[in-house]
C-alpha cells in the first residue's frame, strides 16, 4: 500500500480530494495513508486513515518521505505562496526522486483573453502576458509562473513531476464560496427575486465537475516523470455567464436583470483546450454543464 502526502488539504480541493475517496472512486492511488499539511486543522471525513499536520507550509522543517505528493497549498498572500514553495524546494532530498509530484497551478498564467480561442499548453506563457491583470490576481498568476519554472528545474535533477493547470470547476464545494460566478447566480437565485449580470463584457467560463476533475488530477499524478509534463484541467464547454444565469433562472423561476450598455462588446474568455490530457492520458469529461449544474442544485 501507498501514502500520500497533500499539502493545502483543506480547500475546495482537498474537500472535492475526500468527497471522492468516500464516494469510493478511489482505488489506483491504493493508498493506506494520506498526511495533509495544512494551516487549518478542519474534521475531514475519509476511508482512508490521515494524519494531520497543522503548520504552514513555509514553516515546515521536514517532509515525509511518501509515494506521492500533491502540491496544492495556496494563500491570498503571494509573498507567503512563494516563501512556502521555496521553503518545501529546500527541504526535498535524494529521498524524494521516487515519489511523484503534482503541482496544481492555474489557467491565469495565459493571461487574459478577449477572443473565442481556447487556451493551448503549447502556448508560450510569459510575465508579459500576464499584464492586462490587475492588483492580486496579476501577482498570482505571477507566482504561478514562477512555481511552474521552479519544479521544471527539479525535474532536470530527476524530480517526477507533472503541472497541471486549473480552470474553472463547479460542485457541491463550491456552494461555500460566494466569489465564484456560479455559486453567486445559485445565491441570487435562492434569495432575491431576480438575477443581476453586473458584467457588461460577454464573460466565457468551463466548468469542469470536481469528480472529473479529481479524476483527472489522480491521473496526472500517476503519470509523474521527468519531462515536467503540463496538463490544462478544465471543461472546453464553452458557456457564456449570461446563458449560465439563465439555467439557473429557469430552474428556480425567475427573472435577470441585465444592465444595458452603450460602449461595444468586450469579450473574456477563459476555456482550455484539453486535447492534450485527452491524447496522452486518455481523459475524457463525464459531465457536462447541464448535467453537473443539475447535480449541484
């Protein structure tokens, strides 16, 4: 049997990780433990046995020598992000080349993008790139560039890891989380009369479900090696926030109001491509957008 060492267990993530165990999908990884490293000491339900470490990733002094290793640990302070990251880089030994990493990085190091294109892992990313965004999330999509760059070089050492780029995803999670546009239509839904679109651009999002999404994540976990192989993970269902709202306006009755606007039309598209998880790992998506949208209501 195998131990996995999760560090940052306690987010949507780490809950989406748990749900997925306890639903009983869990069976390639045959782990007999899992150690989460993690700020927040929070009850987590789970088959499998854990053990807890409540101490910030940047203060750690030791990792645990384990088959696997899921770096998903993020702050809203970048600055702190990086301190851990470095202090986790520093603390990994000659112990570690047998055990395979992923690093859960994000889809906001293309930048942002105002046309129908589906964003590509054989894109260049660049700082550049990143300097249409604005105050934190230009800093972590920054951080998440610098990262990226870091456990590429381990990999030169003989590191086994693989990137993988997060997008947009949508579960029973997310409903704790006011700052995703989904759980916010769902809100307004249930407690206001109609739905507001505050948004005058035409914003362009994939949901990805969490079960597809952990899915995949084991996967490319699996398939750790050398070449620091980066993967999107997100949904290419392509669906407009306006169409989205009006989904969920009509399973709950009601009506949106939408703010006319005079200046011309600006688009913000976030979609991945996912060709590349498809052809090399075999992925494939589960659900789609209705399908998962009924689920979580």
């Amino acid at each position: 049997m195998k131990s996995l060492l999760f560090i940052g267990g306690t987010g949507f993530l780490g809950q989406s990780f748990f749900d997925y165990i306890n639903e009983g999908h869990l069976k390639t990884l045959k782990l007999s433990q899992i150690i989460i490293i993690s700020r927040k000491l929070k009850k987590i339900k789970s088959k499998i046995k854990i053990k807890f470490i409540k101490k910030n990733i940047k203060n750690i002094k030791k990792i645990p020598v384990t088959d696997f290793i899921i770096y998903g640990a993020n702050s809203s302070n970048n600055k702190e992000n990086l301190d851990g990251f470095y202090n986790f880089k520093n603390l990994l030994t000659k112990k570690h080349l047998n055990t395979k990493i992923l690093f859960t990085s994000s889809g906001a190091v293309y930048g942002t993008r105002n046309i129908k294109s589906k964003m590509k892992e054989k894109e260049i990313v660049s700082f550049k790139k990143i300097k249409n965004f604005h105050g934190y999330k230009k800093e972590y999509a920054k951080t998440k560039l610098i990262m990226e760059k870091e456990f590429c070089r381990l990999t030169k050492i003989g590191f086994k890891i693989t990137i993988a780029r997060l997008f947009s995803f949508i579960g029973k999670r997310i409903l704790h989380n006011n700052h995703f546009a989904v759980t916010n239509l769902i809100s307004q839904a249930i407690n206001n009369k109609k739905i507001v679109l505050n948004d005058s651009r035409d914003v362009y999002r994939g949901y990805m479900n969490s079960q597809d999404l952990i899915r995949w994540l084991i996967k490319m976990l699996i398939n750790a090696d050398t070449k620091c192989s980066c993967y999107n993970v997100g949904s290419d269902e392509a669906i407009k926030i306006e169409d989205l709202a009006k989904m969920i306006a009509k399973k709950f009755n009601k009506k949106i109001f939408k703010k006319k606007v005079k200046l011309k039309k600006q688009i913000d598209f976030y979609v991945p491509s996912i060709m590349k998880s498809k052809k090399d790992l075999n992925l494939k998506l589960n659900f789609d957008i209705k399908k998962s949208l009924n689920q979580l209501i």
